[in-house]
C-alpha cells in the first residue's frame, strides 16, 4: 500500500516520483551480464518506494535536511505528515461513536494513517536505511520515541475504533506422525519339535 496518495499536499511536500533518488536506483549489475536480475519481491518495491518518499519528504523540509542529519524527531514529524494521507477512520473522545468498531452512521472524526500501516512502514524503512549505508546504532527509525509513539497510537486507535491489536499467537505445528510402515504378516508358528525317535 502506497503512504503517499496524488492527493493535493497542503504542506508543500508534493508526492515523490518513484525513481527519483539516485542512491536508491544505482544497480551493479555488469554491462557483459547476460542474466537477467531476479525479480524484487512486493516487499522490496514497496521498501525502495517508501525510501523514496521519506528521502522526498527531506529535501523538501525547511530548511532541507540530508540523512546524516535526520533524527528520531524528524522521522516523528514525517510519520505526522503521513496522517493526510490516511484512510482509517480515527474516532475523537468527544464522538458518539468512540470505541464502536461499526459505527452506525458518518460522522467529521479525521482519516489517519493505520496503526499496522505505521508499523509496517518503520520496519521498512529501518532495513532500507541500513541497506543505503546507515550504522544501526544510529538508526533514526529505530529510535525509542519512534516506538513510544507507535505503542501510543496503537493504544487510542483500538480505543477509538473499538478493535483489539492483540498479536494472535501462532499454533504449534503438529508433529506429523511417520508414515506407519506396511504391516507384515505374523511368521508361521514353527513346526512342533519331535522327540527322536532313535534316540535310547
């Protein structure tokens, strides 16, 4: 799911072109390869699109801020800006359908973005910006306010949607028995032992 919608931007940050930082686009791939590249997986186009936006979203900061110098607030600005762009109805305290999770009728509570969209989006970018150089100790994605302020908004979004963010725990697997192996018929019973008769 793309964060960034062609919606019209009032803060003056326009939507990011996919392609358009060149760090991101550089491939080292030989001009003799005659192989053709795997294809990326959902994940990686959805990583290097949401790269491109957040890299979008600092040139276009006032002033404009280069990555060295991005920090867990700037990530908390960018994850704020992001909320124009949501489509999950975030019910206000003073809304007669506050904690409904299908409220009967319509009502002016803003769109924001989704808890899990948010979520998601900062596990990407915290691998896209160690994938681009970055030291993992200084990751600004994974910074404590940023997860203060994800527990935060998972808390009051399943308040005011009146839904449960619980993590569903996983079913052991059940232990396949072996194929039981074909049953082999009993031995005969072995002949009865005669006593020899020649014997005195």
């Amino acid at each position: 799911m793309d964060l960034v919608s062609p919606q019209s931007n009032p803060n003056n940050f326009p939507s990011p072109i996919v392609g358009s930082n060149p760090i991101a686009n550089i491939t080292a791939t030989p001009a003799s390869s005659t192989a053709t590249p795997p294809t990326p997986s959902r994940y990686e186009n959805q990583k290097r699109r949401d790269w491109n936006t957040f890299c979008q979203y600092l040139r276009n900061h006032r002033p404009p801020l280069s990555l060295s110098m991005c920090s867990g607030a700037h990530v908390l600005e960018f994850l704020r800006y992001l909320d124009q762009f949501g489509k999950t109805k975030v019910h206000n305290q003073t809304c007669p359908f506050f904690g409904l999770p299908n409220p009967p009728a319509p009502c002016p509570c803003p769109l924001r973005q989704a808890w899990g969209s948010l979520d998601a989006l900062i596990g990407r970018l915290r691998a896209a910006y160690e994938e681009h150089g970055g030291r993992p100790e200084g990751n600004p994605f994974g910074a404590r306010a940023i997860r203060i302020f994800l527990r935060e908004v998972r808390d009051f979004q399943a308040k005011a949607r009146g839904v449960s963010y619980e993590k569903k725990r996983k079913r052991p697997k059940q232990k396949m028995a072996p194929p039981a192996a074909p049953q082999q018929p009993p031995p005969p019973p072995a002949p009865p032992i005669l006593a020899d008769a020649t014997a005195a």
